[in-house]
C-alpha cells in the first residue's frame, strides 16, 4: 500500500490510499458469504448458490459495498500508520475508483493533532509552598473539633452572632405572601450564612419572645426569577435563643474525639502529622499545576482541533452527570433542581475544554521528545492503585481499560513527573 497525506490546512487534509485486488476478494468472498443466505434462486437451496452463479445473475458489483464496508477499516488503519499521521476525526470517505480486478483508490478526509512547539518544560520556577505546621495549625484544627462537639444550651440574653435561634417566619412582597418564604420551628445559626443577606445580622439582639420585622432585598441573581432584585419583609417570631457550650479541652475531650488516643498531648501530635500530610499533598499539587501551566503557556500550538475541543467538552459533562448519577441525580433531575440546561452545562465545560486540551496536547508532546514509556511493571502498578482507588478487581480494570489506554495514561504521569520533579520553587 502506498498512502499519500496532504494537508489542506492546519490540521485538516486528505489521506490517499488504495486497497490492493488481494484484498478486495477477501472482502468480496465475507460480503457474499453474508449475503447468500439470504438469495432465493430457482435450482438451488437457500444458502447454496455458488459464487459464479451470483455473479452471472447479480454481477461483482453487486458486493462491492459490503465488501468495501469489510476491509475499510484495516486499510484506513494500515494507511494512517504509513503516513504517521494522528487522526482525531472520523474520516469522510471518497472512494475514487473501485474498477474491476484492479485495486481501490480511496481518499479519507480527516483532522489530525496538532503540532505542538515545546517551549521551556525543565527546571521551571514556581512559588514556594508552605509545608511548615504550626502550633496555630494544631490549635485551629482542636477549636474546629471543639465547635463540632459544642452543646446547644437555652440562654436568656440576646442573640448574638454564633447563636441558634428557633424562629416562626413569613416573608412578604408589598402585602401578598409569596411560596416558599414561611417556616415554623426553625433553627438557624446567626452568621452561618444560610439566608438571604442581611436577615441573620437583623435577629442579632432580640431574646426569645420578641417579635420583628426584617427587611431584605433578594439578590439581582437570585434563582427564583420573580423575587429576584425584590424588597421583602419577614414577619418572625423568635422562640429560643441557644448558645454553644463547648467543652473542655483536656484527656476526656481527645478520647471522647478519638478513640486511638489517651490524652491531648497525644490527640495534638496525630493532628500535627495529618496537617502535615495535608500540606506536603497540597504543595506537591500546587508545584505541579504550577509548573504544567508554566510548560503549557511556553509551548505554541497554531490552532486547536474543535473536534478535539468539542469531544473533552462531551467527556467532561459525562464525567460530571456519572457522578451526579451515583449520588442517585438523574440529568433531568440536576437540570431541574438547579435550573439549567443541556445548553448551560455545556457552555460551563467549554471555557475550560481549550486549556485542558492544550494541556494534554503539550504532556504528550514531552512524553515524545523524551521518549518515555510505560514499562510492564508501572503498568502493573497503576491497575493495583486503580483497583484499590475504586475497589474493583484488577480483571474488571482490565475490562474497562485496554492496555493501549493504561500505557497511555502512565506515560503522561511519567511526563507531568520529570516536568515538576525539575520545577524549583523560589
């Protein structure tokens, strides 16, 4: 086979190659085998014509398209490797010529990956991290551990930000009441957040008993379009007023929290070594974005493939409903609770889809001018990390995984290690 690759422009052009006549019989042959046991003809069973009759009656042609159907794939294949090209579209087939007893000549439309231009990839410098743990760590981790085990107690002061109040409302616009502004009994922590601005900030002061005007504006971005933008009055009621207690910081608290431990001082020095975990992980991650941006922004490449663009778009909003999925939201029911379209969550993928692309494009692109590749052993490795990541047998790994796709993922995890193993920080 001889295979032609001509650009027609920046990552489009056409492939032109032929299938040789040997190959061609072979398709011809599994086309009427295909096709035969399905023919009635007058002196035979069916299923028994001979290939001489059929083509007597029918003519060679007749198969050309099932046979062209059948030995495509393998030629376009065996083309694309003998040009060294890199498609990244399905190919729009032209068959030029498909003349009896002599060989096919078919062109292939195609868009391939573009050329990337590295830049600068080794010996980057990014930001110092902080991987130092401090007594105020330890300290802030034991307060936040200490507001989780607090205990609500009825007080009989006002409220004051940090506090639960259990309170009646109804909210209002002008003299009508609208759907959704009305609870009983309900209990919000002052500060936390949880309602509209201003309105937690309006309760603080009052005692239990009191009751209150407060007077809010819904945001302009507010997901309920009619009260978007729109001044409210709540009518509440205040019940109780709780403050935390929160208990002693001592033996009893830590065995209380953790049952691993008999005192504080031991409590500390395990948070003190999971702090430190946690930074040593963030700071690795960080050098590592920051030196695959840095690698990214150094190389060029001329334009972006929109298929290439278009497909991560696609495989990131999958990836993103198969989640919702295992939390048991269906698509629709995401669209619903949140308001938003196919549409939407489309746009919101696609303002990242160019970088991530490019990013991929440029790790593949060391990978290459550095030669690596995965050994059996690595790929050994990340099947057994896979596994236990997301415990599943290692064969059901294998099943879901190809091999060419394993090699390929640990080979870009080799790319993305030279880059930040070499990456300084200053």
């Amino acid at each position: 086979m001889t295979a032609k690759w001509e650009k027609k422009g920046t990552n489009d052009g056409v492939l032109t190659f032929s299938i040789a006549n040997e190959e061609i019989q072979k398709g011809l042959t599994t086309a009427f085998n295909k096709v035969k046991g399905q023919l009635n003809v007058p002196g035979f069973r069916k299923g028994k014509v001979s290939r001489t009759v059929f083509n007597k009656m029918y003519g060679e042609e007749a198969l050309y398209e099932d046979a062209l159907n059948a030995v495509l794939p393998a030629a376009y294949e065996t083309a694309v490797l003998e040009a060294g090209i890199d498609p990244v579209s399905q190919p729009k087939i032209d068959v030029k010529s498909m003349d009896k007893g002599e060989a096919w000549t078919i062109e292939a439309e195609v868009t391939v990956k573009p050329e990337v231009k590295l830049g600068e990839y080794k010996n980057l410098t990014v930001a110092k991290q902080d991987r130092d743990v401090t007594e105020e760590d330890v300290e802030n981790r034991l307060k936040t551990v200490q507001e989780q085990q607090a205990e609500l107690v009825l007080k009989d002061e006002a409220a004051e930000s940090g506090d639960t109040v259990v309170i009646d409302f109804e909210g209002f616009i002008g003299e009508d009441a609208f759907e959704g502004g009305k609870g009983e009994n309900y209990s919000l922590e002052l500060g936390s957040g949880s309602f509209i601005p201003g309105f937690e900030d309006q309760l603080i002061g009052h005692k239990a008993g009191d009751a209150l005007d407060v007077t809010v504006t819904f945001p302009e971005d507010y997901q309920a379009e009619d009260l978007a933008g729109k001044e409210a009055i709540f009518k509440v009621t205040v019940h109780e007023v709780k403050g935390k207690e929160l208990p002693e910081l001592d033996d009893e608290f830590a065995k209380d929290v953790d049952e691993t431990v008999s005192s504080l001082e031991e409590l500390k020095e395990k948070y003190r070594t999971e702090i430190k975990e946690s930074k040593e992980k963030a700071a690795k991650e960080a050098v590592e974005e920051g030196a695959i941006k840095q690698a990214v922004a150094n190389a060029e490449i001329v334009e972006l493939p929109h298929v290439m663009v278009h497909d991560e778009v696609h495989r990131a909003m999958d990836e993103f409903l198969n989640n919702m999925q295992r939390q048991g939201i269906d698509p629709q029911m995401y669209y619903q609770l949140t308001g938003t379209t196919e549409a939407d969550l489309h746009q919101q993928f696609e303002g990242e889809a160019d970088e991530r692309v490019k990013t991929n494009l440029v790790i593949e692109a060391i990978a290459k001018a550095e030669a690596l590749e995965a050994t059996e052993e690595e790929i050994a490795n990340e099947i057994k990390e896979l596994s236990e990541a997301y415990n599943m047998p290692e064969a059901q790994i294998k099943r879901v995984l190809t091999e060419d796709m394993l090699k390929h993922d640990v080979t870009m995890k080799k790319a993305v290690d030279l880059v930040t193993s070499s990456a300084v920080e200053a």
